[in-house]
C-alpha cells in the first residue's frame, strides 16, 4: 500500500539539543529511514592529529565553545 502525502511546514524556531554520529533530523513524513555511519580516511593520514593548541601556543584543555548539557530524555 502506497501513501503519498502533501505538507506544507513552516518552523519559527527549532532547538537541536545535540547530534552525533547515524543521528537522524527529520522535518516531514518519510517511508523508512535506515541510519548509516561510515568513517573514511579520505585524507589518507597515517598517524593522529597534533594536539589542539592556542593560538598562542598552550595546549587547549577544554573545549573552545563552551558546552551545554544535553536535558535528560524524560524532559523532552
């Protein structure tokens, strides 16, 4: 059985409280959604990445935009 659906959505304002990886944002009706996550070296790098440093040269020990916790799933 086929359903074909017509909408029309206007959104003012939209909160993401966070994604990662295989998350799914979806705005509107779709059929199946099948969540995939690849990870390519697309650069072909061979070893880690340099520390993340300032750009007056100190290591950075934090995140450089402070975060926010996420609210806990029962309050969504």
């Amino acid at each position: 059985m086929n359903f074909y659906i017509q909408q029309t959505i206007q959104i003012n304002n939209i909160r993401i409280g966070g994604l990662t990886n295989s998350s799914v944002f979806q705005i509107g009706s779709a059929g199946i959604i099948k969540p995939a996550s690849f990870l390519y070296n697309t650069g072909g790098f061979l070893e880690p990445a340099p520390q993340a440093s300032s750009p007056g040269g100190t290591p950075i020990e934090a995140p450089a935009v402070p975060l926010t916790p996420s609210a806990p799933a029962y309050a969504r």
